[in-house]
C-alpha cells in the first residue's frame, strides 16, 4: 500500500513537471506574434523549418487588434495601410483578392459655440503643414519649430487676419500639432526631428482593410483565413510570456527560452519581435548574458510615442458616412473643460462599421484616459462632442464605448517609434537595434525584428513585416 502511495505521488509530480518544461528542440524561437513576429514565422515555416511561435497575449496581432463592435469592426491598433508601392501588406490582400479601399473624409470644422469653421482653410493649412513634413530641413530642428517657420510666413501672405489672431493661431497650432503627432507617433510635434529618416511607399496611405479588419493580414500569414490548416510545421502558443532568453554569448549550442509558467523551450535560434517599449522595461531581466552596449544605447535612445482611441458605438448612424468633424476650440470654453478633453480636436466615422465613430488622443492626454473608467471616458468624451455637434445635430447616447491601452499594456508600453533630435547623434541606433547576435563561433543565435528596427518603414505594419521577412531570410541564406 506505501508503495502504491509513494509511485502515485511521484506520478504527480512528474506530471506537474511535464506541465511547465517542455524540451522539445526546435529551429528557430519566435517571440511576439504581432506583424514582425508572424512574417518572420510563416516564412520559416513555408521553408520547412521547424518554429515555435510564443505570443504573451490570448491573440495575434500585436499592436493590430481588430475586435468586434457596432456593426461590423473597428481597430484598436493600426488602422490603414500606408501606400501600396512595394508594400508587404497591401500585396498580400491582392495576392489573395482581398478587397482593400481608400478612406476619404468630407472634413467639415465646428467652434466650440457650435457654429461652424471654415473647413477649406482648415484643410488648405494642414495639407501645407502635412506637406512641409516631408520637404528636406537642413539642419535638424524640431519638427513643430520647422513647420511653424514654414507656416508663418504662408499665413502672412494668404491668411493674414488668421496670422493675427492669437487666439486662432494658437487653437490652430494646437491642432496640427496632434495631426502630425499622430503620424510621427510621437507626443508632442517638437519631440520629433525634421530629419526623420522615415520613407513614404507610394499610393494612397490611408487604404483599409474596412470590413475584413486589419486582423485579415494575420490569418493570410499564418494560413488561418477562412478556417485554414495553419503551417504544418508552424507551432503557435498563446498566453506565453517570455521571461528570461538564454543565449550562448561565449559558447556554443541551443537558445533556452524560458516562460512565465515555467516551461522551457530550446532552439537553434530566437527572433525576438516585442516591442520597442517592452525592450525599454525589460531588457535587462530579459537576456542572458546581457546585451551589447550598442544594442542598449539603441533602445534607450530609439523613442516611442503614445496614440490611443476613444470609439464610440450608436443604435444608428446619425452622420453622414465620410464624415470627419475638427473640433476648434474657443478660448473661453477651454477654461470649462479638463485638460484631456480640450485635448480633443476631431471625430470621424470608421470604415469596418458603419454606426462607430472615432476620437484620436496624443502623449500624456492618452496615459491619462487609460486610467480612467471607461464610463466616465464615454460621458466626457459626449460632453465635447454635444458641445460642438449638438447645435446642429441631433445626438443620441452612445451604446458603447471603447478606449485603447497600448500603454499601459505591459506587453506593448507604447504604439509606434519615431526619429527624434537624438537619432542625429545615434544615426546607426536602429541598425544596431536589428543586428544579429552570435554565439562564439559566429553562428547566428539572437536575431531582432519590429518596425523600430527597421530604417525607413519604422511606425508602420510594412515596416514590421518587412523586418519580420528580413531576419527569416537571413536565417534562411
């Protein structure tokens, strides 16, 4: 009977082992499932490679996330597909006759008393400013400050009541300053450089992926689109945090990557797709042996910025369906409102569904909201809203709500990166972010992927893709 007692226990414990160490040896390790992640692992996998796939969230996507909501779906993360040139993305749609659709807006302005805004001047200023973004600077300057010197004089000879108007001048500086913010992603328009080295691909850069969602990209990756097999050699685990990534710095052999739950994974090798902002938090705890003083330097000064979403659903569509409202605030009526909602300066309707609308938020602002319970997001976000729309429309209560976390998600800590003053400095940082590390005999062991690694398409999902594909090919050559 002892005996009985004493294998039964060990029987447990072996069980309980199995559950937290797995030793199967695989080729290649791929942290992060987000586009870097998935590109870099599907293309191993067609080529027969045998890949283990750890993602720490219960879904794929990283910073995309399509979810359901209203009628149809919107996008928490990425919204669009910047140009169509050369784009990893937009040619898989089309390789696969998946529909994509340019975006437009029928932009109209609203004042804070609810009259309306000259909508033509409005646009002809943004597009300048949108514009002047793109010209070459010279030397590196602030991109606020290089805009605002290009713009001032434009207004003098166009705009020249506007140009004298304090008032307009500083609610309209305050607004362009969220619009190239939320292309830059950065959190304040002068954070960024006027030397960024970041590319446009051609064609339109706002083409969506509307009803399909964003989500679409992912399963035609990964052979999931339509109920599809998957990869056959492809192993995806969800709900795996990796803790701690093992690598042969001054020796040779395996990659051991060790998760939250215990269990252990080996591989010839490891490309690791998380994050700029988690990197930022964790490198230290994550590697071992530590890692290079380049490649430390590269994450510290490499920044990341904060956008978040406030989305809105109603019983019914109350706007007309391209509509994009800026709101411009007075003076006198940013006095009577918290600083987050002032901070508020346009909504537009969203392609996946037709009764969603969307507010954008920028830095500081979007920490802020993430905090707050999503109840009062709702009823604060509508206070702003009545106030500009409801003199003109009739505006029933929302019936849900939704507002992003990509920073306080501990497996995010930001959306996108930028070029800042500093990378003029460090012009190698995100070249050293993406190099390779090898074991002592040269052999590749730590490879790196994420937009922010790669040199021109950094901020996009093309640009994380393309890095994705970069190191599986280079893995593969």
């Amino acid at each position: 009977m002892e005996e009985r007692v004493v294998l039964f226990l060990s029987l447990l414990t072996l069980r309980h082992v199995s559950s937290h160490v797995v030793n199967q040896k695989y080729d290649t390790i791929v942290v992060g499932l987000g586009s870097a992640g998935a590109t870099a692992a599907s293309t191993l996998a067609k080529a027969g490679k045998r890949v283990l796939a750890l993602e720490a969230q219960d879904r794929v996507g990283g910073r995309v996330h399509t979810v359901q909501f209203g009628d149809g779906v919107v996008e928490l993360g990425a919204e669009w597909i910047h140009g169509i040139e050369k784009s990893r993305v937009y040619g898989t749609a089309i390789t696969n006759n998946i529909t994509i659709q340019c975006q437009e807006f029928d932009v109209r302005v609203y004042r804070s008393d609810g009259a309306l805004g000259n909508a033509g001047v409005f646009d002809d200023l943004i597009t300048f400013c949108l514009d002047a973004m793109d010209e070459p600077s010279g030397e590196a300057e602030p991109l606020g400050k290089y805009i605002s010197g290009k713009l001032l004089p434009y207004m003098e000879n166009k705009y020249p009541e506007l140009r004298n108007d304090k008032d307009f001048m500083e609610e309209f500086l305050d607004i362009v300053n969220k619009v190239v913010d939320r292309h830059e992603g950065s959190n304040d328009w002068n954070d960024a450089t006027s030397n960024s080295n970041y590319e446009l691909l051609g064609g339109s850069q706002e083409m969506s992926w509307h009803r399909h969602g964003y989500k679409t990209f992912f399963e035609l990756l990964l052979n999931t689109y339509k109920n599809g097999p998957g990869w056959s050699t492809l192993d995806v685990k969800l709900n795996k945090e990796v803790k701690l990534i093992k690598w042969p710095r001054d020796s040779s052999g395996d990659v051991e990557v060790t998760c939250a739950d215990g269990s252990v994974f080996t591989a010839d090798n490891v490309i690791v797709t998380v994050s700029l902002g988690v990197l930022k938090e964790r490198h230290q705890a994550l590697f071992s042996p530590a890692l290079p003083d380049d490649k430390v330097t590269a994450i510290e000064k490499i920044p990341i910025g904060v956008v978040g979403k406030i989305i809105l659903s109603f019983a019914e569509r109350w706007w007309p369906e391209k509509a994009a409202y800026i709101f411009q605030w007075l003076k006198p009526d940013k006095e009577k409102y918290e600083k987050w909602q002032v901070g508020l300066k346009d909504i537009s309707a969203i392609k996946g569904s037709d009764n969603t609308l969307k507010i954008w938020t920028i830095g500081e602002a979007t920490k802020l909201i993430e905090t707050l319970p999503e109840d009062v997001v709702k009823a604060k976000s509508m206070e702003v809203v009545r106030m500009f729309l409801g003199k003109n429309l009739t505006i029933p209560e929302p019936t849900g709500v939704l507002r992003t976390t990509w920073f306080s998600n501990p497996f995010t800590r930001g959306c996108y990166s930028y070029d800042n003053l500093l990378m003029a400095k460090h012009p190698s940082a995100r070249a050293d972010l993406g190099a390779p590390l090898t074991d002592s005999e040269g052999v590749l062991s730590v490879l790196f992927a994420g937009e922010a690694t790669d040199l021109t398409h950094f901020s996009t999902v093309h640009g994380a893709s393309d890095s994705g594909y970069r190191e599986a090919t280079r893995l593969l050559s």
